[in-house]
C-alpha cells in the first residue's frame, strides 16, 4: 500500500448542525443540513445520519435544494465554490469556483441557472460589508467550471441565513439589516427600501433578525428584536406601504417561515416554542411548547408536512403535521463552555462531557450522533438569565466502566461554593448509570482533578481539592446483599499546599498528586508518601505517568514554561524542555503523549515518546488560542501505517477543542481514501435507506455465518447460503411489474435452491478457483484463511489490522458474487 | 433675585369631560365634536387643528350623534330630541322630539336632503331638511330591539342599521328589510350577553362593516348577506368605526384605547383585483375607550373616555417632514380659544374660575419674604376661596369676567347675563346682583371690563359689541359698536386696552376690529392674516397692540398710526424660528410687564415665554447649518454658559418649560409685579378618569 503520509486537521463529528437552515427533499425522506464542512444527509424517519457529502474544504454555509432538479443540491462554502450534488448518491456532479467566500445562497425556480450569493463587497475585503450577488451557473460538461460573473443584486446586505427571502414566483427578493429593509424587483430593477425608527426611545428595539416572504401573495413578514413580527403590504409604493404587527415572542424572533401554501407563518425564538400563525387570521396561533432549547431555524418541507426546527443545543427537531415531534436529530451539545474534560466512555467508547445544563452527553464519535443523556443535576432547569445554576464541572469513568464519578458544584457571588460528588453505576440491565452515592460538600473548596485508579483489583476514586487536600474514596464492601456505597477512604495532604492535579500510574500502584511546585508520589495500596519530586520555578499544571514501555516515567508541565520528565527508578529529572504546555494527554494504547503548546496566540502539537528525545508529529500553529480540552479515542478498527509521521494515528485518533468550540481531530490520506471507498464500495441496496447501523448489521451476520462455516468446513458451500440468501432478496424485493414470468422464475428459483444440495462438489470448485484468483490478487501476502483464524481469536488489539483485510476481502467477495449472480440472472 | 415673584396655582381643579361623538365635514374642514355635558366644539382643520367655536352644554342634553348636512350641524340625543345649531350665534337653533325614545344615531344621506335617525323603540325615522327647519318624512319597517348604530349607502338606496345581535339593510324607498346579518355572541361567559352593533359602515360596493360588543370587526357582503370575513381585533368592544373618502381604509376604536386600521389591499403587487379587507396598522394613542373617530384625507382623529383629542397623522400622506405630520394630542382644547375659563383682578389680586355650572372666587395668597430665584417662599397668608357662585337654569355658563379692581363680577349663558357687584371689605364680602339690567343685553359671546372698572363690553351676535356703563346703582346700555364688514361670525377675543380708550375684537373671520372708545366708532381693522388670532393684548403705554395667531405668528400692531410697528416688519423679514412655529399648542395669553416695555409676556398650554423686543432675534436661517441647539438656548443652557459667552447667545424669545408635566392656563402680571400662573397638573387629571378596562400586561 502506498502512503500518502499527510496529515490533515479535520472536522470529524460534533460540527454545528444548527448552523445553516436546513433543507428537506421533496418526497420528506432525508434532512440535508450544513455540517462543519460538509453536508449530512439524515433519514427523516428514523433519524440516522445517512452520509454526507464531502468536499468542501472549508465551512458550508448553506443549503439549497435545485430548483430545476429536485434530486440535486446546491451548496456553498466559505472556501468561495458552490458544488451541486446528487445527494441520494453523495456524488459531487459539478463545483463552481466563485472565488469569494460565501456566506449564503438564495435560489428561486424562476431564476434558472442562477444562484444568489451572499459575499463580501469587493472594495471592503476586511470590512464586514457584504452584498448580494446574482452569479450565472455556466453549463459545461467541466467537473470544475469557473462562474466569475457576478452582478450586484443588492449592497449591504447581512450575511446571516434568513436575512433574505425571494417573495411569490421569485418577482422580487426582499432583505433586511439593521432597521431596513429592502424589495428588489427583477422585473423592474428597481428596490424600495423601508426603514424604521430605532424606537429607543420608547423601549422598542425595533432591528430586523429576520424575513420570509409568502409563497403565493405578496406578503412579507418581518421578525424583529422585541419580538414582534411585521407583515409588510403594498411595498411597491414609497409611501403607501402599510403593515400590520403581531407580537406574541418576548425575545427576538429568530426565524421566520411560511409554509409552502402561503396559509400558515411559523416562527421561532428563545422561547423554545414553535409559534404557528394563521395567516389573514392573526388571532389565532397554536403553539408548540417545550421544544428543548432556543429555535434558531424552521424549515418546512415542499409538501408542507414536515416542518424541521433547529435548536441552538444543536439539534434538528423534525416535526409531523404540525403537532407532533417525530425525530430528533441531536449534535454534540456545545454550550457556554466545556467544564468537564473530554473522556472517552471505556463501554461505548462515547465521547462524554457536560452537554445540556445539568447532563452529561455521550456522543458517539464514530456515528456522529448524540448516544443518551445523563441527568446528573436532576434539578429542573429555569431558563433565566443571572440565575446560577448547578453545572456538572467534573467526570471521571472506572477502567471498565462500571463506575462515572461527577462533580456538580453551583457558585452563587458572594455564598458558599455548593458541591456534589455522585457515583454511579452501570446497570447491566437498563444499560445506563443509576446513582449510587451523593457526597454533599465532599471537600470544602473547588475539585480540580478526580481520577478513578486503573488497577483492576480495587475501584479507587481520588479527588484532589484547592482545599489542600486530596481523597481517596473507596467503595465499601459488599457485606449486605445490596451493592456497597462510597465512603471516604483517605485524606492526605502536603504541607498545606493546594493540589492542583493528579495522576494514576498505568497499572494503579502510584499515585502522583501536584501539590503547586511539589509532586509528590504516593502508594495508593499503604497510602505511604513515597517520594516528593520538585522542579521550581512554577506550579505544576498537568501530570502524566508514560504507559506501556515508558511507564517508568512521570511527566509534568508546570506554569513556568517547563515541561520535565522524571525518572521514577531513580527519582530523578530525566530531561526537560522549555515549553507552555497548557494540555498533556497520554494515548491509553500507545506511549504516546501530546502536549498542546500555546504560543504566541496559537496553539502548536507535539506527539512524543517520554523515552525518545525527538517528537513523533509536530505541528505549528494548529489553530488561534488555547487548546484546553483533548482526548485520544481509541479507533475501532487500526490503521496500518509505516509512515514514522503518521504512525502515532493507527491506534487512537486525537480529538481536540479550540477555543471557539469546534471539534477537530486528525486525519491522513489513506484514512480519507479508505472512508471515501467504503462510502462508495458500500452503496448497493438502495430501496433501503442505507444507514450505518443497516450495513453493521448486515455486514456482521455475513461475517458470523461465514465463520460458523468456516469452523465446520472450511471450503464446503461457503457462499451458499449468502447467494441464496441474495437471490431470494432480489426476488422479493425486484418489484413485480420488471420481473420475469413466473413459470421462468420458478424454475430458477427451484434451481437455485437445488444447487444449494446436489451440485455442492462442483461449486466447491468453482470457490476454490475464485479463492485463487483471490490470493493472486492479494500478493506476497500470507495464507488469507490464517488470518482470517486471526481475525476471530484474540482480542482486537492484535488483530486489528488482519480483520480489517479480511473484512474488505470479504466483501470484495462478496461483490464479486453478486455481480456474477446477476448477470447470471440477465443472462437466462 | 428673581425678576418675578410667582404665584403657582394648582387649586383650580378643572376637569375637562368624554368625548363622545364626532363629526368632519369634509367641505369646510370642520370638526364638530361633541362631549358627555353636551357642549359641541368647532375645530378648524385648515388652521392649524384652531378650536374656533364652543356650544355650551345644557343640563337635559346629551349628545350621542352628530351630523353635518351641508354646512349645517344636526345632534341627537338620548333625551329623544334631535337639535339643529346656530353656529354664528353659538346656541341651539331649535330641537325637535322625535317620539321614538331615546335616539342613539343620526345620519344623513350623501345628497343632503334626509336624515335617519335610530330610536330605542326599533325605528328608523326619515326627516326631510328643508331650508330652515326638518320634517318628520316616515318611519321604516319597526325592529324590535333597539337601533344602534346606522350607515347609509353613498347611492341612497339603503340603510345598514346595527341592532342587538343583528345588523339589518332597509331598502330606503320601500322601506323594508331586505337582509338579515346576524352577529356572533362573544365566546366563554359572554356567551349569554347579547352582541351590541355598536357601529356599521356602508361602502359603495355594497359591503357592510361591522363593529361590536364582542370585539370583532366583521366584513359582509350587503347582497347576499352573507359574512365574508371576521377579524377579532379586542377582547372588549369596538365602538367606533370610521372609512376613509376612498374607502381603502376603514379604522375601528375599541375599549382598550386602540385604533385599528384595515386597508383594501389586493393579496398580489400590479393586480388590483380580488382586493380584500386587511388589518393593518394599530395605533395607540388613548388610555381609554375611543368613543368617536374620523378618517381624513391625511389623519386620523381619536376621542374617548380620557378627554384628549388625538390627530394621528399618516404619514404615507405626506411629501416630506413636515409641521402638518405630527402627531397632535390636543388634551384639553375648552381652554385653548382663549382663557374664558378664568380671569384674574390685577389689581385686587383675586382669581375667578369658571366651571359649566359654578363660578368660584379666590384670593391669591401672599408672603413677606424674599428669596433667591428658584426659591420657594413661605406664605404668609394663605389661599382663600371667597365665594362660590352657582349658576341659575339649565344652560351652562358660557362665559364671565372679573373687573380689574375686583368690583365687578359678569357671566353668561345662552338665554341670560348676569352682572354682581361685589364688594370687600377686609375679610368680609358682599355679592349683590344688578337687578336691571338693558334689554339688548340678553347673551353675550365674550365678556370683557374696561381697565377702570367703569365700562363693560359684551359680544353679541353678528360681530357687535354692546358697551354698557356701570355705575355703583345701575347699569346702562350705552352704544353697541358694529364693524363694517358684516361679518356674522363671533367675537372669540376681546382686550381693552390700559387707557380705556381702545378696544379690539377678533371674529372667527380672522378678522380683528379696533373700535374708539371716546368716540365710539369703529378705528380701524388690523389687516386680515389667514390665521386665526388665538390671543391679543393691548401694550398699556405704547397702546401697540401684539397679535398671536394660531399658526404661531406674531404681530405687533401700532393702534395709533393704524400700521405694523418696525419690529413687527422686521421679525416677520427674518421670520420667526422653526421650534417656535412647530410647537403644537397655540398662544393663548398675552400680557405686558408694565416695569419693562420691552417685555412682553405669552404663554400657551405648555410654556411660558417673555419676548424682550431690545434683543436680536434668533434666525432661522441657520437653523440649517447650526440647528436648534446652536440658536434657540433656553434659560437653562444660557445660564451654564460664562458670562462672556452669555450676550452672544441671548435673544428675544426667553422660553420657560416647567410646565411640560402639567397644563398652563394663564399667566399674568399682577400689579405688584408679581406672576401669577395656574396650572393644572395631568397627573391630577387622569387620576380623576374612571378606570380603564383590564388588560393583562405581559410580565405582570
């Protein structure tokens, strides 16, 4: 396999999916919305992430279906192209290069081949003054076509999504900024522009947020600040415009939306209510109350069946005929910071943090998706600004996982701090924490670090407090038949220092506990003050103990620009090195170790081995500001890469926060060529949404009959039962009108499965020499049967890499048998 | 030390009462308004929004609905009588029982020739107008139910009429009911009350608005009969309903103290068909019920419940900014036309408040000591109220006058004068009332004493002035003074001036006559300014006579040489600076400080101002490039400035702004140099009005 050894910083999952308006096909199947930077394709049934489409190389942002094709969507980006796809299949058709970055995109079936974009004033490149452009769509056969023509629709425009509407039959296109608000006609080409007064004065604030037009009269309504909504009549006169205001929000309204006939106007806000206006009958609303969070946008499905909102907790609410929420899309919840660290869930292998108010989310990194909620505070939530709250600051999982520690603490000004410790868990039966203990004011100042031991033999927990000391909590034992509580086990300190971090050796024997300049390294086992390890000058910040063959190795990065490793054998300071680390994380399946370094204003990588002098990966100027929060996640299925650059990537990916809040990870090209192919490879049935989980599934009892097979008779009718399997599908599932007489199917029919137990010998043979061709395929490679024993064994770590051959010949074989059946079928 | 010492009199508790019904007649421009004690006022829409006409009330009358047949103003009331006003003589011409119970609406047909009426008792009554006079024509077909509210169709042919729980066309020549709407009861508990109609609207196109009790406004097709569309604008009831000349527009009042506007909008730009009726706008201007409303060409006037009179300009009407665009509140316009409510002894230091139905007498206050500007002085002796004079029969006091010396005391109604002498002596005080009194004199427009008590004039009919000697005994008829035009309009002004050889009389022509009082002819006429004069005063030394009109300009007048005074010529060559003309209210006092000549002394409802006529003039033609801080300084930003910038900035126009929170009535110089100002607080008024309705404010 050749290498393309780049390594490129990637948006992997957790990308705002409230960010742009999302847009719902024709026949109501799939949700498309703007992801970071590409766009995903949800089912609207069932809720599953379908694929995306990827390409851009910066943020998408926006969506919009084809006026002219309503199979194809058009999407643009801040990278300055806008790229039309086809996205049942995810394929890229065309890419036009506009060269601005792009901020949104209108479209209007009567303006064919053009789209409206949203880009910054050419003359002010810096300054934020954008306007809207009309861009002619040239037709070439090209994949990559240059559209460089742009004319000037409207200046000074906002670049926010919703800011601009076309209005009935794509006559004119209405936007709105500050206190204005302005009608283009395209037949006249002539725009009036209606401003309003602030309304300071008397405590309105009268600013437009947002605009839709009605779909079949000419009717704008307008969303404004104080929460009012304005349905603006007659705007093709100077003076004799008219409108007429609702106002039910008492916060801004958000968005705005008509459905597609016209008779009804939904609008959203901070309410979190999807308020539902009878147009020409403004007395009468419904509401949809307890949507979750803030709406951000509402989009409506051209039959108007479904309505979709999106919520600033970023996630899409799919709403049936009006009333009932079918679907819930959910993102990573990115709220007003992340308090806990990332952490991986050992069981699920989820990401978790501190998502909702009060809940600790697990995010499945793989699937992109929101796996549960756990409600630690379980305290109702009052939305209310200046109000303090309880925050879940802290969590920390036992080795296997049986056990989640969390901190919640609330700080009102001027009272005392609140602190709960909670421990729970993991019921085998609900498949989910249940609290076990709640510790009320566990140390009397803030928690700054709580760590479960690793060792197998004892669950310890220790927490490590500004109030000079750090605890060791054990689990009491189990002499009652109910399960045992958490007690307190240990109070330790270090000459009244605060500790401000501590870490577990890897196999659970030591403990070491930063007590400001000090480290101090204690027994977990006897509690025994072992050594005290000490390099001033400067706090100690972060502490690590190396893993695997650089276990003997504590590291800890202080204040003061150090970064020193100790040896623990002879307690001395191995090396250390001038750096601001401000986040040290080990890989749990490798040596590794990345230290994120913030310099001038940018934060820079380093992945290392404690043992080795010189890094493994580094990069500069990885992104502005401090990166706070990182985690290795440990890869379901390794990489194989010799690449020395890249190496540290095959077991563990590293996700990490910026400081604007966007997930970001690493990736190579090879593990972008593999994902591109397996999207691609794995696009075969299509009367079935393909989900991920539907091709799992699939993919999982092929292999499993496969290998019962492979147990009892390694050769004999190997694929027998998948290919009979695989005809009758087809024929259920081939509609009856393309199907052949029956008379001709049922002999075929009765063939195939009389196949299945005279002719075996033959089709043995026939498999051998498709084996065959396999192996000559596969070169210089080792007997593919014996790594396919391999594959089942022993655990995943060490036959990771073989499994994921298997698993691709697999398929390749599987593939290669359809094809023959088929044409065996078209043949006949 | 101040240049004035103030008497700040906050006891005059003058409540001005509901507006009721209202009239426009588009011809002539004129409002005619109607309020709860039955008096009518004329406003004059082409001058400045001007109160030119007052009809004072009547005990027996109320007014529920006015209407304008040509140029001649027809009410009807809920004491069943319909009556016709004299307005050249500011009293009821006649009034007519119309045997139908109480009347609650009166309308007339677009040609003029008929009236309707709708009666408690279910009938509709025709009246014919003829020239002097109307007739009973015939009744149409008799409702049971009573008849609320009625809209004649532009074509003449049919009458809406709105009743309880039902709206009904009558076909005019026949005389029948054609259709029958019928009117949804409000929902939850007033499911049991009946739907009041309390207004309908007859367009050209046969389509019939409703408002009602259940707060909705209704759209039907007066064809068919049929309901084309419900817009529930209020949870209380629309009470008033008013449509545009073009009926593009229909604006409804309701109890909340909205005015809700529909227009006729097409649902589509450039496509003028399938126009249908949208609600649009809301204006709020009224804390309470709007009672009465009217659509003009380019406003909106509003009455009700709290008294003011509001005129909401469209500004989709107006070119550019302009003085006319606006918003006008006119709180409390009895007062506006000049200060006939109250007049003041300079001499005797004694105040005179004129209510409908009493005259109250009160002695000013008084102190010894002296303070720094600004400073509240102790009283020494309190204020007193001496005398409380209720007046005889039913009509309502129209005007009255306190002689300068405090020895006379005169009011008028519509049918009588009344003339007391009165008499104190320290704290004791006498009222006797002439008992003869000529016979010419039997009501009077205006009353006004000469300044040495000897003389008193009263407008009478036709612009004359009766002059009427008073001795300590009797008082005698001596001359009545006519001017040459003719005009029949009346006397709405009238000073004398210090010396008793002037006065002057200003008609609601605009026309101001000076009249010799030793000679007793008619001096001249002061040019005639298209604007009405809303306040005069006679320099006491200089004898030139100082004219504010209601459009804001100021002249000044020189009796003598029968011309313009230079400084008059010259103010109006530099013209007069935009604050100043586009302030709302018109000037309704002008007085004179006798210490300093240069200064004289105006006041309107919401400021005080002393022009000091040796001062330069500020310009309007900067006004442009510096804008109003640069030029027009009031006291207080002239007082922050140093002492060497102070001259450069001072001018003739020292504006005195206290008073925005409440209302100026007069102001004027006693005297002893001391000021006297009445105020009437509008806190102290709007916590006298009944309660609004109840509405549910968010967050509360």
């Amino acid at each position: 396999m050749v290498e393309h050894a780049e390594i490129r910083m990637v948006h992997r999952g957790g990308s705002k999916i409230n960010f742009r308006e999302p847009v719902i096909t024709n026949d109501s199947r799939f949700l498309l919305c703007a992801a970071g930077e590409s766009v995903n394709v949800y089912s609207t049934s069932t809720e599953e992430y379908v694929h995306d489409l990827q390409g851009h190389t910066g943020l998408v942002t926006g969506v919009v279906l084809n006026p002219s094709n309503h199979l194809q969507v058009y999407s643009c980006s801040a990278d300055g192209t806008v790229r039309l796809w086809d996205f049942t299949d995810a394929i890229l058709i065309k890419t036009f290069i506009i060269g601005y970055p792009i901020y949104s995109i209108y479209v209007s079936e009567k303006h064919g081949g053009v789209v409206f974009l949203v880009v910054p004033m050419a003359n002010y490149k810096s300054s934020e003054l954008f306007q809207l452009v009309a861009v002619h769509l040239p037709h070439s056969g090209d994949q990559e076509v240059e559209a460089r023509e742009l004319s000037a629709v409207l200046c000074d425009v906002s670049p926010h999504a919703g800011a601009a509407s076309f209005g009935r039959e794509g006559e004119y296109i209405a936007a709105v900024r500050g206190l204005q608000l302005e009608v283009f006609f395209f037949k006249k080409q002539k725009s009036y522009r209606f401003s309003l007064k602030s309304g300071k004065k008397k405590g309105a604030k009268n600013a437009f947020t947002c605009i839709s037009c009605h779909p079949k009269e000419d009717c704008i309504a307008t969303g404004h600040e104080d929460g009012k909504i304005r349905m603006w009549r007659n705007f093709n006169q100077k003076k004799e415009y008219t409108y007429s205001t609702l106002h039910w929000h008492h916060g801004a309204v958000n968005t705005l939306c008509f459905t597609p006939e016209g008779t009804n106007l939904l609008s959203g806000g901070i309410e979190s209510v999807l308020v539902h206006w009878h147009y020409t009958q403004e007395n009468q609303k419904d509401f949809l109350p307890r949507l979750g969070a803030a709406i951000t946008h509402i989009a409506v499905s051209p039959d108007g069946s479904l309505f979709s909102t999106s919520h600033s907790d970023n996630k899409i609410t799919i709403i049936q005929s009006c009333v009932k929420v079918s679907a819930v899309i959910q993102g990573l919840v990115k709220g007003d910071g992340v308090w806990t660290n990332l952490i991986i869930d050992p069981r699920s292998k989820a990401l978790v943090l501190n998502g909702k108010p009060g809940h600790l989310q697990f995010y499945s990194l793989h699937r992109d998706k929101q796996l549960y909620n756990l409600d630690i505070v379980q305290q109702e939530y009052i939305h209310e600004e200046g109000l303090d709250q309880f925050e879940v600051v802290k969590a920390a999982f036992d080795a296997r996982g049986d056990w989640l520690a969390t901190v919640e603490e609330r700080r009102k000004k001027g009272a005392e701090l609140e602190i709960n410790l909670k421990l729970w868990a993991y019921d085998e039966l609900t498949q989910s924490f249940v609290l076990n203990t709640t510790v009320t004011a566990p140390h009397e100042d803030q928690i700054t670090a709580m760590f479960f031991s690793p060792s197998p033999e004892t669950t310890m927990l220790v927490t490590t407090s500004l109030d000079g000391h750090f605890k060791a909590w054990l689990l009491a034992d189990h002499s009652d038949a109910n399960e045992g509580f958490w007690a307190c086990d240990f109070v330790g300190g270090y000459h009244l220092l605060k500790p401000g971090c501590c870490s577990f050796s890897a196999d659970g024997s030591l403990l070491s506990v930063g007590f400001q300049e000090v480290v101090t390294v204690w027994s977990p086992a006897s509690w025994e003050l072992l050594t005290t390890l000490s390099q001033p000058p400067g706090a100690i910040r972060d502490l690590c103990f190396g893993r695997l063959s650089c276990s003997k190795y504590l590291l800890g990065a202080s204040t003061k620009n150090q970064l020193c490793c100790w040896n623990l054998l002879t307690c001395s300071l191995e090396w250390s090195t001038p750096m601001d680390v401000s986040l040290l994380q080990t890989d749990p399946l490798s040596e590794n170790m990345a230290a994120f370094c913030s310099q001038s204003g940018s934060s820079d990588l380093f992945v290392f081995k404690p043992s080795e002098p010189r890094p493994l990966y580094s990069q500069k100027a990885l992104c502005t500001g401090k990166v706070q929060h990182a985690v290795f996640a440990p890869r379901d299925q390794m990489l194989e890469s010799c690449e020395e650059r890249t190496q540290w990537l095959n077991r563990s990916q590293l996700y990490f926060f910026t400081q604007h809040m966007d997930l970001l990870t690493f990736s190579t090209k090879t593990e972008e060529d593999r994902l591109l192919a397996s999207s691609k490879q794995l696009m075969v049935d299509d009367s079935v949404a393909v989900t991920p989980f539907y091709l799992l599934l699939g993919k999982h009892r092929g292999q499993q009959l496969e290998k019962q097979e492979a147990l009892t008779n390694p050769m004999a009718e190997r694929t027998q039962l998948p290919q009979g399997s695989i005809a009758i599908k087809e024929l259920l599932h081939t509609p009856a009108h393309v199907l052949p007489s029956a008379s001709f199917l049922c002999a075929m029919f009765v063939r195939s499965l009389l196949i299945s137990s005279s002719s075996a010998r033959e089709e043995k043979e026939h498999e051998e020499g498709e084996m065959e061709r396999e192996e000559e395929d596969s070169e210089g490679e080792a007997d593919p049967r014996l790594g396919e024993s391999a594959a089942w064994g022993p655990p995943e770590e060490f036959g990771a890499p073989a499994l994921t051959k298997a698993q691709e010949r697999e398929l390749r074989k599987v593939k290669t048998f359809d094809h023959s059946w088929l044409s065996s079928l078209l043949d006949c | 030390m101040g240049e004035f010492k103030v008497h700040r009199v906050r006891f005059f508790d003058y409540m001005p009462t509901a507006i009721r019904a209202m009239a426009f007649n588009a011809h002539t421009e004129r409002l005619a308004l109607a309020r709860m004690d039955g008096s009518v006022e004329i406003f004059n829409f082409t001058d400045h929004y001007f109160q030119e006409k007052v009809i004072p009330g009547k005990d027996s009358r109320s007014i529920e609905s006015l209407c304008w047949v040509g140029g001649r103003l027809f009410s009807a009331g809920l004491n069943g009588e319909i009556a016709e006003y004299d307005l050249e003589n500011l009293r009821p011409k006649y009034s007519l029982e119309a045997y139908g119970g109480p009347i609650w609406t009166i309308i007339s047909n677009t040609q003029g020739t008929q009236l309707a009426i709708g009666c408690e008792d279910g009938t509709v009554k025709l009246f014919e107008v003829l020239e002097e006079h109307i007739q009973f024509e015939r009744n149409l077909d008799r409702q049971k139910g009573r008849i609320i509210s009625l809209s004649w169709h532009p074509s003449g042919t049919h009458i809406a009429a709105g009743m309880m729980d039902m709206i009904r066309v009558f076909d005019v020549p026949t005389g029948h009911a054609v259709q029958r709407l019928l009117v949804d009861r409000g929902f939850g508990g007033s499911k049991s009350r009946e739907t009041v109609v309390w207004s309908v609207a007859f367009l050209s196109d046969h389509t019939v608005v409703s408002g009602d009790s259940a707060g909705k406004v209704q759209v039907w097709d007066g064809h068919t009969g049929t309901l084309v569309k419900t817009h529930l604008v209020t949870k209380w009831d629309v009470l008033a309903l008013s449509v545009s000349k073009d009926e593009s527009s229909v604006v409804a009042g309701t109890s909340e103290g909205t005015v809700i506007q529909f227009q006729f909008i097409a649902p589509t730009l450039h496509q003028q068909q399938d126009k249908e009726w949208v609600r649009t706008r809301t204006f709020k201007n009224h804390t309470h019920d709007v009672r009465a409303l009217a659509e003009i060409e380019t406003a909106i006037v509003s009455g009700g419940m709290d008294t003011h009179l509001v005129v909401r300009p469209l500004l989709e009407k107006f070119d550019e900014k302009s003085h006319a665009s606006g918003l006008r509140k006119i709180h409390f316009p009895h007062v506006i036309a000049n200060n006939i409510n109250l007049s003041c002894a300079k001499k005797a230091g004694l105040l005179l408040f004129q209510f409908p139905g009493q005259l109250e007498l009160w002695r000013l206050g008084d102190s010894d000591e002296h303070g720094k500007p600004g400073d509240r002085l102790p009283l020494k002796r309190k204020p007193e109220k001496l005398l409380l004079l209720k007046r005889k029969g039913e009509d309502h006091i129209c005007c009255s006058a306190l002689s300068s010396c405090g020895g006379w005391l005169a009011y008028s109604t519509v049918s009588s004068v009344r003339i007391y002498r009165l008499q104190t002596d320290n704290n004791n005080i006498s009222i006797t009332k002439v008992s003869k009194l000529p016979k010419a004199l039997h009501s009077a427009h205006q009353l006004c004493f000469s300044s040495d008590s000897s003389k008193m004039f009263a407008a009478s009919s036709q612009s004359s002035v009766l002059v009427i000697a008073l001795t300590q005994s009797e008082c005698k008829y001596v001359h009545t003074l006519k001017p040459k035009s003719g005009s029949r309009q009346p006397i709405h002004l009238m000073t004398t001036s210090g010396d008793g050889k002037w006065l002057a009389a200003a008609n609601s022509d605009c026309e101001i006559h000076v009249y010799n009082l030793q000679k007793l002819k008619l001096h001249c006429i002061v040019p005639v300014y298209g604007s009405c004069p809303s306040a005069m005063g006679i320099h006491p030394t200089t004898n030139n006579m100082t004219v504010v009109h209601a459009d804001q300009q100021l002249f000044e007048y020189s009796i003598v040489e029968k011309q313009y005074t230079d400084w008059s010529r010259k103010l109006q060559k530099q013209g007069l600076h935009n604050v100043w003309l586009d302030r709302d209210t018109p000037v309704t006092h002008v007085t004179f400080n006798s210490k300093n000549p240069n200064q004289v002394v105006l006041h309107d409802m919401h400021m005080f101002c002393i022009i000091d006529q040796m001062f330069i003039h500020p310009c309007p033609c900067h006004n442009g490039l510096i804008g109003f801080s640069g030029l027009f300084y009031n006291q207080m930003t002239l007082r922050s400035l140093s002492e060497q910038e102070r001259p450069s900035h001072l001018h003739a126009f020292k504006i005195c702004k206290t008073f925005q929170v409440s209302l100026l009535f007069l102001a004027s110089l006693l005297d002893d140099q001391s000021l006297v100002v009445v105020e009437r607080p509008l806190l102290a008024i709007t916590s006298q009005l009944p309660a609004p309705v109840r509405q549910k404010k968010f967050a509360t």
